[in-house]
C-alpha cells in the first residue's frame, strides 16, 4: 500500500493579499505559482536593475507590496512578500 506524500509547504495553496494580487492575480495558489507570477511581473516591466541584476526598481505597484519605492535586493524581496500571503486553509476557517 503506497503512502500518498505529504506535498510540500510550496505547493500549499496560500491566500494572496489585494496588494499583491492586482501584480500576480488572485489567489489561493502555491507560493511558487505566486513567486513566478512575480517575476513575469518583473520582467515584463523591466524593473530589474541592468547594472545590477540582484536588485528590483519597484515600480508603484511593487512599491506597495514591498511597502518602499526603493531599490530592493530580490533575496530581501521574499521576505516582503510573504507578509502578503496567509494560509489558505487558515483563511477559510
């Protein structure tokens, strides 16, 4: 008898702030979906820097979510954007 695995805290579905959703769209959906929506967002709109990659010019939609219109560095930008997710589950109870 196979053991059904335990998906990954990942793959969890997570409850997308209104911030955040007018970039990546509403949610619930897994942190990577929102993670890759995030940086189609980003690269769409040509907001990483050119000189210097690791850091994002938010324009004033991302300068919401990250709560600051200046340059962030993207290992820092996970950080502000989780305060935007809420676990899904935990939303609907």
């Amino acid at each position: 008898m196979a053991t059904k695995k335990k998906p990954s805290a990942f793959m969890k579905p997570v409850q997308v702030s209104e911030t955040l959703a007018e970039i990546v769209g509403k949610g619930p959906m897994a942190r990577t979906e929102v993670t890759k929506k995030l940086w189609d967002y980003i690269k769409r709109n040509k907001l990483q820097d050119p000189k210097n990659k690791r850091n994002i010019n938010p324009d004033a939609k991302l300068a919401k979510v990250f709560g600051s219109p200046a340059a962030i560095d993207m290992f820092k930008m996970t950080s502000k954007v989780s305060k935007h997710l809420k676990d899904a589950e935990l939303a609907h109870r």
